[in-house]
C-alpha cells in the first residue's frame, strides 16, 4: 500500500524542456488546469441558466454562483471598502481557484495542488508584490510609516522598525505555510485512517466512521482555508490602501 505522503509526489505526464529547462506538464500542472476549468464551469454554467430561465426564482446552480459571488464582494467592501473594489476580480479568481483547488483535491485518486509550498508560495509572494507595489502608488514615500506606528514616541524606532519590517517581509511566508500545513495534514489523516479499513475486516468499521467524519472536516476546512487565504489578502489590500 502506498504511505501517506506518495499522494504528493510530483510525476511528469509529458516531459518538455524550453531553453535548456524543464517545463515538464506534471499532475500538479494537470489538476491546476482542472481547478481553472471547473472554476469557469460552474460560473459560465450559473450565468447560462439565468439567461435561459425566464423564472424570477433562480436555479440552484445560479444560487451557488451569486452566494460565492456576494461573499467575496461583501468580504473585499467589508475589509477593503470602497476603494478596495477595483481588485475584486483578483480576489474573486484568488478566492475561486484555492477553493477548487481544495475541493478536486478531496476526490479520490486526485492530486492536492495547495498540499504543495511551492504553489502556495507562488500565490502568496504574488499577492506580497503586488500590495507593495499599490501602497507605494498610492501613497510614494510615505508608505514607509507603515513600519512606525502613528503616535509612537521616535525613541522606540530603533525597535519598532525592525519588528514591523520582519512582520511584513514574513506575509508571503505566514500565508503559503498555513494553507500547505492545514490541508497537508488532513489529506495525510485521511489516507492514514483509510490504510485502516481493509486490514482490519469487519472491524474497519470504526476507521470508516472516523473516515467520514474526517472527510467532512476536511470538506470544511478546504471551504475555511479559501476564506482566511482570501480575507487576508484584503486585509493587506486595505493597509496598503490606507495605512491602517
């Protein structure tokens, strides 16, 4: 039986080089692919049935699209205010792909793409670059007061500076290393308690109640992570908007 941590090992499906580099299409880029079609699936689909559908009520599937649609605009208002809607489309897509990267993961067979660092990282360092780089647009030079807290007396700058400097250059790291450990974790205690099963016969009950109560866990913690990896990402969005 394979161990636990086989299910994150990076394969090759077609190995490709482009200058000297391996650009190899792995499972990894397979399942990213899938995250973006089902993505675009079931946003194209909801829109779909509300043009066909002449009926005030609206279809489940057009439910589930308008709830993810108003959580993440009522997450960005509430975090980010007003300003912060010019990067709702950035949030919605952030939001859409870690959710459907969470959810495609917890199939059976299919491959975590958010259990990975490197992935985790990428996304992370992205979001670090890019509110850097708005708050010196909006504000120039003075973005610096981000790292001096207003009305701090200038004796503790000595101190102070360093520590909040160390605290914003660690965003990216804080960010990647708690979706990768949360969902890490329960796909690890998942193909732990499901080894159980079978040895164990007609006594594998008791791994496969633990087996489904952990799966519905999981279930909500991929919903949960998508949500804090987002809101995060408004809550630096709405300092470099407004230095508080």
């Amino acid at each position: 039986m394979a161990g636990p941590l086989e299910q994150f090992e990076v394969k090759t499906l077609f190995p490709l080089e482009f200058v000297g580099q391996d650009v190899s299409f792995t499972n990894a880029s397979l399942w990213m692919v899938l995250s973006v079609v089902f993505v675009c699936v079931l946003l194209l689909g909801s829109l779909r049935r509300q043009e066909r559908d002449d009926s005030l009520v609206p279809s489940a599937w057009q439910s589930l699209g308008e709830s993810l649609y108003e959580t993440v605009s009522g997450m960005v208002q509430e975090t980010a205010g007003r300003d912060g809607r010019l990067f709702f489309p950035f949030i919605f897509t952030l939001f859409m792909f870690i959710l459907a990267a969470n959810l495609l993961g917890m199939i059976p067979g299919g491959f975590s793409v958010t259990s990975h660092l490197a992935v985790n990282f990428s996304l992370a360092l992205l979001i670090f670059v890019g509110v850097t780089v708005v708050g010196f647009a909006r504000h120039g030079l003075k973005y610096f007061g981000l790292f001096m807290p207003h009305g701090a007396p200038l004796w503790t700058a000595v101190i102070l500076i360093p520590i909040e400097l160390i605290s914003y250059c660690t965003r990216p790291f804080s960010l990647a290393l708690r979706l990768f450990a949360n969902m890490t974790v329960g796909h690890v205690l998942l193909k732990v308690f499901a080894g159980f099963v079978v040895p164990l016969g007609l006594f594998g009950i008791v791994p496969v109640g633990v087996l489904v109560a952990l799966n519905a866990l999981e279930l909500m913690v991929a919903v949960i992570q998508a949500y804090v990896f987002s809101i995060l990402t408004c809550v630096y969005l709405s300092e470099a908007l407004h230095m508080h």
